[in-house]
C-alpha cells in the first residue's frame, strides 16, 4: 500500500517538473516566422526527436492544416495530419495516435460544415466574421464564428472532454508542446464574434446596430491553460482590447490577455503553475495585452461606462506568472524613468478602427514614451450603422515602463513594455 502511494506521489511530481509548454499563437502567422517556428519544434523535443500531429475538426486535412504541415515537413520534421469529426473523436486508434505524438498543432479552420443553418447564415452576412478567402502564407487566421463552435463542440461537447482531449492533455503532462490559436486554449469563456464597439453596447442603454454581435462560449475553451483568463488573439491589429473586457466583466473573471498577431506566449507548466514567455518575429514591437478589471464598478456594462481598467502590454522576452501577475523583464531593457523620447502624446481619432490597425497599442506606447500622463482619444459615431461615439482616456501617472532597441544586431526597433496603464472608456452619443 505504501508502494503504491509512492509511485502515485512521484508520477504527480514528474507531472510537475517535467517541461509542459502550451503555445498561444496570436493569429496569423507567418510560415516564415522562423522563431516561432522552430521554438515549436525544439519543445516537441527537436528536429530529430519531434513527431507532431495536426488536429482539426473535419473529415480530412483542411486548408490551414496542410499550410502546418507544409511547414514543420520544410523543417525536416515528422508530422501527421489526424483529422478528427463527431465519431474519430471517440476512436481509440485515434486517441492511440495522438498520445504517440511528442507535439500537437490544434487547427481551428474546421470543415466546412456549420453546426445550424441559423451559424452559417448569420456568418456569411457578418463581414467581420467571415472574412473571405485567408491570407496566404499564414497560419491561425480568423475563421468565420461557427468553426471556432465546431472545433470546441467537437474536442470539448458541453464542457466535457473527450477521449482526444484527453490524449491531447497526455501529450502535454509527459512534457510535449500544444500549439494552436490562443483564444481557445483557456478554460474561462471564449469569445465567438463581435467587435470591441459591439461588445461595448451590447445589453447597455444605448441604442445600437452594429454589423458584427457579440457572443462567447460559457463553456469555456479546451482548458489546456488551468487558470481563470480570457484569452483573445488578433488583439491589438482588430481592436480588440475592449471586447475582452467586457468578457471578463459578463463572464466574473478578473484578469484576460490577448496575444498580437504573428506572435507567441509560450507557457511552461500550463497546467501546474504556468508562466508564459513572449516571443516575435525579428525586429517587431508586437506583443501580449494584459488586463486587470478588478477595480471596474459593478454597473459598468449596463451603463457602457468603463472606469480603473488596468491594463499592461509585454514584449519580447518579458515573461509573466499567470498566478502572480508578476513580470521578468531581460536585463536588456531598461526603466524608462525620466529617458522618455516625446514631448506630447499622439491621441487616435479611431480608437477601434479595423481601418488603421492596433490604435490602442499605437496610443499606449506612444503616452509611455513622452513626457505627458494622460491622453483621450476616441471612437466617431456613425448612422449607418448606428454607433454612438465613445471616448477612452489613457493615464500612466501609475504605470511603469521598460524599453530598448531590440539586441538583433540589425534592426533600429525600440520595443517599449509596460505595467500599470489606467484606462476609462465612456460611451457619448450617437452625434
């Protein structure tokens, strides 16, 4: 009885030393992002060790799944498409070769196959929610709303997961890596459709008709992450900031981050006790959104009034405990105090916009990096569709930055992180 209980201790305890690492990829990523490419690689156990299965909700390969294993077979890696519909979900020879693999890549492009008419319908009219033919040479790109449903109903019906679920976490305890859109990976509410202005007005006072609903799955996402976050992807270049606020708000979860595109937070110990790194392209300023919205009052969504939100935006090489909160920069960024290279803040006059891309980020690092303490900017109304205008007001009287050029050798970019921007988002009028 004593064996017993000691081989069950130190099975828990390899589950917790041994390296887990879950990749939340922020969208679109470029087939030629080589870090992020071959940091995959490597925590699959590297070139010459990995075997990495690609997972999708469909009855073959799909479109986005060949672009994957296009790419891990260019970098001399063993791959296997493993396609898997309502029926191949519950197959222990699929299940078996799951488990076999040191790697998964989850897809979210699901076959073609909407879960009702009433999805697909609503999907083909909403033009931010289905967004055409993607982008080539990327990977993680937006999908319409009803193949992020598909994927999550088939891996994880109702919350519960299935035996291919299950094999996928396998490969992950005994120290493999899981790859795949960050905005499914959680275990908190995942986010189905809308923009940040609809998800702003949604349920509030204001008349509104925007042309993209909000909605989120309250099932949760495929719990690969074991914390209570939010997680978004496509963050900063969609405007998306204040949808995963509202999310936190609706869903009574205080903390959320969103990951940019073509970039990744590289967790270890998702499971256990995670801390997740940033990692980028070369010589690029993206990053991760992070977002605290404890101190918002409780009636903030019916009155679209958001005030003491807490956000901070991390860059490459910060790494965060997602337990914690707590951020390690490199030792090659330095404290920003009092080095601040502007005089004035530069407000957005579309703080939202799909047209100029990631105007919060944009604002944010531009009010870190001048000798201002607050800047407001806004979003204009519109009547067709009817929006009314919203203003948002940055202050960083409490934030703390830190910045450098990037150490590549190559590039003049100055990537600037930051901890403790306040920020408040008020709904005005329609004109």
């Amino acid at each position: 009885m004593i064996y017993i209980t000691l081989i069950t201790f130190t099975s828990w305890l390899l589950t917790l030393t041994v390296g887990q690492n879950l990749v939340l990829i922020g969208g679109n990523l470029r087939v030629d992002n080589a870090i992020v490419w071959e940091k995959m690689v490597k925590l699959a156990g590297g070139q010459d060790v990995a075997r990495i299965g690609v997972v999708s909700a469909s009855d073959d390969v799909t479109t986005e799944g060949d672009r994957v294993i296009g790419t891990f077979l260019r970098l001399g890696v063993k791959v296997t498409g493993i396609p898997v519909n309502e029926s191949r979900v519950n197959d222990t020879a699929v299940v078996n070769l799951i488990m076999q693999q040191t790697g998964i890549f989850i897809v979210e492009d699901s076959e073609d196959k909407p879960a009702s008419f009433w999805n697909r319908f609503t999907s083909l009219i909403r033009p931010t929610d289905s967004p055409g033919e993607p982008s080539m040479g990327v990977v993680c790109y937006e999908t319409a709303s009803y193949k992020r449903q598909n994927l999550l109903e088939t891996l994880r019906p109702s919350g519960v997961d299935s035996p291919v679920l299950r094999a996928i976490q396998s490969v992950l305890k005994k120290g493999g890596m899981v790859a795949g859109n960050a905005a499914i990976m959680g275990k908190a509410p995942v986010i189905i459709s809308g923009d940040s202005i609809s998800s702003l007005l949604a349920g509030t006072r204001f008349f509104s008709s925007p042309r993209d609903q909000f909605s989120f799955r309250k099932e949760g996402g495929l719990a690969l992450l074991n914390m209570e976050y939010v997680i978004d992807s496509h963050l900063s270049e969609k405007g998306r900031e204040v949808r995963t606020i509202r999310t936190l708000l609706e869903s009574n979860i205080t903390r959320g981050i969103g990951v940019d595109e073509n970039t990744a937070l590289v967790v270890n110990n998702p499971l256990a006790m995670p801390v997740g790194k940033v990692v980028t392209a070369l010589g690029v300023i993206s990053g991760v959104f992070y977002v605290d919205v404890s101190m918002v009052p409780a009636v903030s969504m019916t009155n679209a009034l958001y005030e003491n939100v807490i956000f901070s935006f991390f860059t490459v090489d910060d790494s965060l405990d997602f337990t914690s909160g707590k951020v390690v920069y490199p030792s090659w960024k330095k404290r920003m105090f009092g080095l601040e290279q502007f005089k004035s803040a530069v407000p957005s006059d579309d703080i939202f916009s799909l047209v100029w891309p990631s105007q919060w980020r944009q604002t944010a690092l531009r009010l870190m990096n001048c000798n201002e303490m607050n800047v407001t900017s806004h979003s204009p109304a519109s009547i067709v569709p009817l929006v009314p205008g919203v203003t948002v007001v940055f202050d960083r009287s409490g934030a703390v930055g830190f910045a450098a050029h990037l150490p590549d050798n190559f590039s003049n970019t100055y990537v600037i992180s930051f901890q403790g921007m306040s920020a408040s988002v008020k709904v005005l009028r329609i004109l």
